[in-house]
C-alpha cells in the first residue's frame, strides 16, 4: 500500500538561503567531491590513458569513479542539510559518520540512480526530436528521491529506487519543482557561472591557474550543490515523515 505523503512547506525554498549561509559545512562534502573529481581526471584521462581499449577503459572508470565520488559527496550534504532542518546544530563530523556507516547503501542507491538515468537517455535516443530529454527529465522526476531515502531515510539501496517513486506519484507537483530545483543547481547555473568565471581566470597571469580555476568550479558548484540539498532533503522529509508542521 503506497503511503500518504506529508505536506510540503514551499517557505523552505528561501528558508534555505539563510540556513546555508548558517551552515556553510553543507556544502564542504561537494566542495571536496569537486576537487577530487578534477584530480581523478588529471591523474586518470580517458584520452591519456592509452588507445583503443585501454583508453576506453581509463575513461570509463574515471566516469564511473568521480560520479560516484559526486554522489557520495551530495549524500553527505543531505545528512548535514536534514540535520540543519531539524536542529540549531548540524556537525560535519557527525554527518560523515552517519554517511559512512551508510555508505554501501548510498553508493547501491547511486549506481541505481545513474543507471536508470544513463539508460534513460539511451533509450530515448531512438524516439525523434526531444525524446532523451523527455526520458531523461521523467526519469530524475521519478527517482528524485534516491540519495535522500538512502543518505536520509536510510533506506537499502535497491529499495531506495523503489521509495523514490513511490514518493514522487504520491506528490508529483512537489516532486515537479524539487526536480526543476535539481536541474538548474546542479547541471545549468553551476555551468553557466564555471563558465563565465574560468575563462579570465585561465587568460590571466595568476599563479597556477589551473588550480585556482579548478578550486573556484569546486566551490561554486559546492554551494549550488548546497542549497539543492537543503530543498530535497526537506521536500523528502516531508513527504516521508509529515515534517511540515514541525519547528522547521
């Protein structure tokens, strides 16, 4: 039997400015997962790796490796963001802790998540026109949910997947608008600001522009990635536990 979601407090959508300027450790987990990410392919190049299959293979596990370092790093920032909801504290320590213990399961639940959408997209490259991207935005709408059931909710990972649509047709206009949160936060504005930021950066004569470049990306998509956490952790909250109509 699907269970009856909880209401959603729509406020939290600019509640969660302040309380990410509270709490900055929301976004030092993706911060971390950026930089590393960037190392990975320094150190791991899909082009650089060799030819053939042994650059194939280099690039497939550089891909595989930093999404799932992406993952994990935005799981931990759902732990510190539901924390942040609920007390006047939310310690990183405590959060990574949580986040490890938790670990197998959240990484299950981002290989699902990926997969589901990779294949998403795959198949809608046989359908005319828009067809990847309508299977890819149906796709995210209804797995939304899970890194949350899993980082938050401590949910299997397997069964993250299934929780995650069982939330979003139980709430599908809440579900509508974290997703759209989703993609502007994580895919477009961090693009368009990384964009716009590294290129005078990388023309300039500062030292070692890349590394600053690679530091400035890191944090910008840290605190985009930041404040996405805080709206899908409390949309999922919501949804699960009935929140709404506590101290939040």
């Amino acid at each position: 039997m699907m269970r009856r979601a909880g209401k959603t407090d729509l406020g939290s959508y600019l509640r969660a400015f302040p309380l990410l300027v509270r709490h900055p450790q929301i976004a030092l987990a993706p911060f971390v997962a950026g930089v590393a990410q960037a190392l990975l392919f320094r150190v791991l190049p899909g082009n650089g790796g060799g030819s053939g299959f042994l650059g194939s293979a280099n690039s497939s596990i550089a891909g595989l490796a930093a999404q799932l370092i992406g993952f994990f790093g935005f799981a931990v920032a759902l732990i510190v963001a539901d924390t942040a909801w609920r007390r006047e504290r939310a310690p990183f320590d405590d959060a990574w802790e949580e986040a490890r213990r938790k670990a197998g399961d959240i990484l299950m639940a981002a290989i699902g998540f990926g997969f589901v959408v990779y294949i998403a997209g795959l198949l809608g490259s046989f359908i005319p026109l828009a067809g990847p991207l309508v299977l890819g935005l149906l796709a995210l709408f209804f797995f939304i949910y899970t890194l949350p059931a899993a980082a938050v909710g401590g949910v299997p990972g397997g069964a993250a997947l299934q929780i995650s649509v069982e939330r979003a047709r139980a709430a599908p206009l809440p579900t509508a608008l974290v997703t759209a949160i989703y993609i502007a936060g994580i895919l477009y504005i961090p693009a368009v600001v990384v964009g716009a930021v590294q290129a005078p950066l990388l023309s300039g004569n500062l030292p070692a522009p890349d590394i600053i470049a690679i530091l400035v990306s890191a944090a910008v998509r840290a605190v985009c990635s930041g404040y996405v956490a805080l709206v899908l952790a409390k949309t999922y909250a919501d949804l699960s536990y009935g929140r709404s109509s506590a101290r939040w």
